[in-house]
C-alpha cells in the first residue's frame, strides 16, 4: 500500500492518517452484513478535508469510522459538543454539529459551510 499520508503537509493530519489507513484494507461484508469497502479516493477526500480545516482539525484529534456504505465518517466528540462529518465520496461530505453548553444544533454540506467548520471545531 502506498503511503499516503506522506504527501500530507500537517504532521498531525498524516499521524491521523497512518493511525486510519487500515480501512482501506476493508473487504466486503466487513461488518458482518453487505458493508462495502471504502474507496481509496474516499480515504484521500477525508484526509484532503482534514489538511483544509487544519489547525483546528487536530486540536483535538479526530476518530475515523467507516460507514457500511463504504463512506467515511469524520468525529470530534468533547465535553463541550459534537461534530461529525459524513463522507460519501469525493466533494459529498455532509456535518452535524450539536453544543453540549447550550443545546444548539446545525448541519449541512460540509463543502458549501467550509469557512464555518473550523469555529465549531474551535468550539470544542
């Protein structure tokens, strides 16, 4: 497998990388049912993301899950909120981000609220 977290600018965006970088060794049906493998484009689309909302990405770090339908989900979780960002593909990305202080919730295309991403990460 090629090291893709070598072309990463950010030493703490390519040290999420490599902790990560086994989902892409996901066969079919890893979740015990149809789960699909995530597509190395997928892969590179969520590292790509975390290096434009970097510094604020990995202020705190963020887990990597991957989704049955072969998407990839990006989290911060913290006492003070939540925000999650689900990847489908290359350029479909969608985020939920709930303040645990004041109950406040917002969503919507990650791509098209880009500029707001890193004040909720800075939030948490």
């Amino acid at each position: 497998m090629s090291q893709r977290h070598d072309k990463l600018s950010d030493a703490a965006v390519a040290e999420v990388a490599r902790q990560f970088e086994g989902m892409l060794s996901l066969e079919s049906g890893w979740d015990g049912h149809d789960g699909r493998p995530i597509a190395p484009q997928t892969f590179d689309y969520a590292l790509n993301l975390l290096v434009r909302l970097e510094p604020a990405a990995t202020r705190v770090r963020p887990q990597m899950v991957p989704l049955p339908h072969g998407g990839i989900q990006v989290e911060w979780h913290t006492r003070a909120g939540d925000l999650e960002i689900e990847m489908e593909g290359p350029g479909a990305a969608r985020y939920f981000f709930e303040d645990a202080r004041t109950g406040a919730v917002a969503e919507g295309d990650a791509e098209a609220d880009l500029a707001r991403l890193p004040d909720l990460l800075k939030g948490l």
